[in-house]
C-alpha cells in the first residue's frame, strides 16, 4: 500500500486496516513456523505497511493536538 493511498483513508478505515494487516502478519508468521511461505518476502512488506499506517496514525494524533 503506498503512502498516497494510505493518506486517502479516513481515520475508522485507518484503524480497521491497522488491525487487518496485524491480523494478517500474525497469520503470516505461524505459517511460516510449520511450513515455509513461498514468498517469506510478504512478511516485510506486511510490516512495512503496518509502519506506515501507523505513522500515519500517529501523524494525525498530533495535528489532532496543535488545533
């Protein structure tokens, strides 16, 4: 997910993406404890998204707080 299309979401799809993407990391990685993915690559990527909805969380709290 690009940083663009992350800034579109409004706050509640903002928290339902955080906790699909948490869900699905979780998923991901018990997989890959019993039998290895095909791509173990998406488990960076997942991360990565799950980084950039967060800092784009965050980034709201704080312009939330300055008004």
């Amino acid at each position: 997910m690009k940083s663009s299309e992350i800034r579109e979401l409004s706050n509640q799809e903002l928290l339902e993406r955080i906790d699909n993407e948490k869900s699905a990391l979780v998923r991901m990685k018990l997989n890959h404890a019993i039998s290895p993915l095909e791509n173990p690559q998406k488990i960076k990527e997942s991360r990565k998204t799950i980084a950039r909805l967060m800092t784009e969380k965050r980034k709201r709290e704080m312009n939330e707080n300055k008004k």
